[in-house]
C-alpha cells in the first residue's frame, strides 16, 4: 500500500519526468500515522514541494506554479495527483492547470468485469435466438464468446450482434402482436448492450466515477480519498496572552479562536460586562462565565484525546473579573502556569488553540509545516520531532515538515526523510535511503550535504555503529533495539555489498570498506548475510579497521535477518508471500518497527534478535 503526492512540470519539479513524493506506506486505522521530514539545501526546492501539496489541498494550480524552465507549450501545464497503490491497482485524482475536471482513475475489477460482460452477451445470443434470419452470422459469434477473449474482442462481438438485431428488426414482416413483441424484446436488448457498455468502460478505466473511488475508501479504510491539506506557521502564546480586558477582545488571537471554537460572539460577552456596569450585579457576569465553562468542556476533552491523556487530566475555564477574562488551566485538578510547561506541551498548545481547537482532523489527513522550532534551543528540537511523531501516529494523519536542523533527524527513523536536491535546476525528490551508489554507500551523505554538517552532530561517536545491508534489514534491527531498550547501538543502511562474482566484484567491496571505515574511525561494524557476498566481505576485511559478521556466526540457522523470526510471525507479519518467498519491501519493515511495541511476536523471534544482540554486545 502507497500513497503519494505526484507533481509533473510544476515551478522546478517534474519538468523531464513526475516526481514523487511518498506520503504513507499504509492506510490501515492505527497504521496511518506518519511523519516525514523533508531536508535539503537552500534553494533546493523544499518550499516548492510543500506548496505542492498546498496547491493540491485548494485544488487549484495557479499562473505562478507555471514551470520557468521552459517557454515551450507542452511543458507549461503543471498537474498535481494524489496516487494510491492499493491491491496492485493504481486509484489517482488529478488535477491541471487550466482545466475545472480532474481525472479519476478507478481501476475496477476486470477479471470479474470481463466475466460479467460474457454473461451478457451470452443474454443477449439467448433473446436472439427465436430469431435466426441471419443463421451462420449468429452461431459463429455464439461460439467464439468465452472468457479467452480480451475485453476488446468481445466488445466487437457486441457490435456484431447489434448488426443482427438491427437487420432482423428492419427485414422481418409483422403483424401488429408481432411488432409489439419485438419491440418488448428490442427493450430488453438495448438494456443489456448498455450493460455491456458500462462494464468496458469501468474495465478499461474509461468511466471516471469519483463516487466509486470516494466509496472504495470510505468503506475500506473509513478515510477520505482526498484529505484535508492543512498549512500550519507556529504563533507563541505565553501566559499574558491568557487574559485581556473585555474591551479589547478583537485584538486577542488567542481568545478570538476560543470563541470561535465554542461558538459564542463577542457582542455577547461585552454587553454582559455592560451590564455589569451600568448595573453592579457580578451575577450578571457569573451566569455567562457557566455558560461559556460549559461549552468549555467540549474544547478540554478535545484536547485530552489529541493529547492522548487520560480524559479530563487538562481543564480550561474562564474566570470573569470586573475588567478582565483570564483563562485558567489545571492538569489534575492543580492550577498549572503555560510558560513554565515543556517544550512539547507548549508546542501542542499553541498548535490546538491557534489551529485545531475549531478545526476537525480526520485520519488520512494532511499538515504541512514549513521551519518549524527554528527558535528552540537542540534538546527542545529533539523533543518536538518525538512528540510530532507520537501524534501522528495516534491521530493517523501526516505531519510533513520542512527543516534545516539536524536535530528534527532521527536515525532510527531514516524512511522519515524526505531529500529534496537539485539535479540541472530540477529539484529531486528521493524517499528512500537504500538509493545510495554502491560505490558510495554513505547513508547520511544526502543528510549531511543538506545540512551541511559532518557524522559528529548526527550522532554520538562513542556509541556502537553497526552498519547493515539494506533498509530493511535497518528498520527491523532498529525495531528490536526499541523493544529491548538499547541506547548505545546506532545502525544504518547501506545498500548491499555487490553482487556476487560480478565485474569487479572484490574492487567494488574494497571500497566499500574505506568508504564505512572512514564514516566510523573507531571500530566500525557491518553485519552481513550468509552468502557468497557476505563471506567474501568478510574474508577481504579480515586484517581490515573494519569488523565484518556473518549473521551465520550468531546461529549456523541465519542466513538472512528473516530467518531470525518464526514461520508465525513471518506469515502474520507479512514478511513471507504465499509462495514461501521473502517480501523485502521497505514499507512493510518500517510499519513494523513504528509499532513494534504494540505487536505480538513469538518468544522464538525475541529470543533469535536478543542473542543476536547479545552477540552484538559482548563478542565485537
């Protein structure tokens, strides 16, 4: 399962051929939740994608989103599409510049359509065969319908039948209960040919049914095909922003989206204090400040759940003064100050009561955030990508952020980043790290160049690095340090060691060694399959900085990290196909590692990762 924002001839992106951007790698409730971090250097393209997607949202491409690369006709009519892969069928709503239409792709089933339309036309040879004026004709098209048939074929088959029906109808002499007769019969044809008609065009892609699509998604997966596209720039609230003198409600963001949010004007709250004035019954002011308490507790709740606390752990009220409203919050029943919360909380404030707190987030969902935390300090950067993700994950929806701080990278989550490069004033877009030259199989290299930045700030080089061939090996290995709590090992990807006995093989592998040796000075690790590739690394690295294992060594049984799970888990995890083969899909692996901690996996799995851990640990 994919989704993915493409863009084609849109300001400098896919200008020579559509450029990709993957969004979720599943649609399944509980698996949705996804973040993406996009980096790259200045100028790269990164604000380009994210308006993309903004265009996308508003579903309206406009005259500045015109590519500048070309004056030629053909290349200035950008189109954005949101393309799903979904049972091996491509589902895709597109729009283009200049045109109100999208185009809906809605691959039905066409085994099961192509049957149905032989079944049809089968109907329709039944109704005909009281009438056989145009005798050979008739039996040759009877036999040749069957199954074998392409869609087409039997299509021209229906023509031919429809030529049968118009000449009998035309040639025969009737009387008036004749006439009458072939008229009902004709009726009944007409509906079946229509029939035929409508399952080509649903088989050919040819019927563009946007309620079908909308349907399929709705009923499969409860989500939009289409989600909301939601453009987020961070406003800091402290605690002077919590209260305002009733006088100046329109000057306060704060309490604007408040009062927004619980649907109360503020004409009310001014003439209440009015009358207080004019009057000096507090009560007056009292009875409003229950009032507006009590539709308070819709926002509270609200933003327990998106918080994912337990329910009624933050409460809001307001408190009516004479001259001021002050808004006033508690976490389990203790009076609590926004300035001295952390880092995280204030951020999920902030976003709530400037943005969400009178909006609605449905899964699938899109938010689009552009530089955010570039004024916290690097632990404070650290912690809001955490959280970020957390939330994505428990709300099942996207959260795409651009960046230019290496402190919003995690290297346990690489399938999270998004490098967004220049390639002949193009930019690039690449979501997958296992893309890497084999001759240069550095998997931060695309980080650091858009960081501009060396290995020490991505990571602790006194830890444990472990390098590993491929990304899914990565994301499985990174899984199991998640769940044993291991803090001090760091792996990444590199893509593979070659290809056993090819062209230059041993040259290839021996620069593959430097190449990791320079990465990691002291001690470098790479953990290897039990193939010819693997022990030929090993061997070429035995005298080497380089400390090269055989997955073999821990267990003669493991030759690849799949052999480490048991057959249940293989088959429940969708690790291994039908036919018995290994599945190295890179989607499959990362779900699995995000939520590793909620899965249930044999004691046989756990065991084979912990004493490969173990092996890890204590014998390198």
């Amino acid at each position: 399962m994919e989704r993915i924002l493409q863009i084609e001839k849109y300001r400098n992106l896919g200008f020579k051929q559509k450029e990709r951007l993957v969004l979720n790698t599943s649609l399944e409730k509980g698996k949705m939740g996804n973040l993406i971090v996009m980096v790259g250097a200045n100028n790269s393209g990164k604000s380009n994608v994210l308006d993309a997607l903004i265009s996308f949202g508003k579903h309206k491409i406009e005259d500045r989103d015109i590519t500048t690369l070309s004056y030629e006709e053909e290349y200035r009519k950008p189109s954005l599409a949101l393309v799903t892969k979904d049972d091996d069928e491509i589902y895709s709503y597109e729009i283009t510049y200049g045109e109100n239409t999208p185009k809906i792709n809605y691959p039905a089933d066409k085994k099961k359509n192509k049957a149905e339309l032989v079944t049809y036309l089968n109907d329709i040879v039944a109704v005909l065969k009281p009438f056989r004026e145009n005798l050979q004709q008739f039996i040759e098209i009877e036999t040749k319908i069957s199954n074998k048939l392409t869609i087409e074929e039997l299509l021209d088959l229906e023509t031919q039948l429809n030529s049968i029906i118009e000449n009998v109808y035309n040639n025969r002499q009737y009387n008036s209960n004749d006439r009458n007769a072939w008229n009902t019969i004709v009726n009944e044809l007409v509906t079946k040919v229509s029939k035929v008609r409508e399952l080509f065009n649903r088989s050919s892609g040819k019927n563009h049914d946007w309620e079908r699509l909308s349907a399929k998604y709705q009923d499969k997966y409860s989500i939009n095909f289409l989600p909301n596209i939601i453009s987020y720039t961070e406003r800091k609230f402290t605690n002077n922003d919590l209260k305002v003198g009733y006088q100046y409600l329109d000057r306060s963001t704060f309490f604007t989206a408040i009062l927004k949010a619980i649907n109360v004007k503020k004409e009310e709250i001014i003439n209440a204090y009015n009358t207080f004035n004019t009057t000096g019954n507090k009560g007056v002011l009292k009875d409003l400040e229950n009032k507006l308490n009590k539709k308070l507790k819709t926002i509270s709740k609200r933003f327990n759940d998106l918080y994912f606390l337990e329910e009624d752990a933050y409460k809001f009220t307001f408190d009516f003064e004479s001259n001021q409203i002050n808004f006033i919050m508690y976490r389990n029943g203790l009076s609590m100050t926004l300035d001295y919360q952390s880092t995280g909380f204030k951020w999920f404030f902030n976003l709530y009561f400037d943005f969400l707190c009178g909006k609605e987030l449905n899964a699938g969902d899109i938010v689009v955030m552009d530089e955010p935390a570039i004024n916290l300090h690097p632990a404070g950067q650290v912690e809001l990508r955490k959280f970020l993700k957390e939330f994505a994950i428990r709300n099942d929806i996207v959260i795409i952020l651009a960046t230019h701080t290496p402190f919003l990278v995690d290297l346990d989550y690489l399938d999270e980043i998004r490098v967004v490069s220049i390639n002949e004033n193009e930019a690039v877009i690449s979501n997958d790290f296992s893309t890497i030259d084999l001759e240069d199989p550095d998997s931060l290299k695309p980080i650091k160049q858009a960081f501009v930045i060396e290995n020490h700030i991505l990571y602790d080089q006194d830890k444990t690095l472990v390098f590993v061939e491929g990304i899914t090996d990565y994301n499985y290995m990174v899984a199991f340090k998640h769940l044993f709590g291991e803090k001090d090992i760091i792996f990444l990807p590199i893509k593979g060691v070659g290809k056993y006995n090819s062209d230059g093989f041993k040259e290839k592998q021996q620069a593959i060694s430097v190449h990791l040796s320079q990465i990691k000075k002291n001690h470098p690790i790479l953990m290897v399959d039990a193939d010819g590739a693997g022990k030929s690394m090993k061997t070429i690295n035995k005298d080497s900085n380089l400390d090269v294992f055989m997955l073999s060594e821990v267990n003669e049984q493991f030759k690849t990290i799949e052999n480490l799970f048991s057959q249940d888990d293989l088959k429940t995890l969708g690790i291994i196909d039908e036919s018995g083969r290994y599945v190295k899909k890179s989607s499959t692996s990362a779900s699995f590692k995000t939520h590793i901690m909620t899965a249930t996996l044999s004691d046989e799995t756990k065991n084979n990762f912990a004493n490969l851990f173990k092996y890890i640990n204590e014998a390198l």
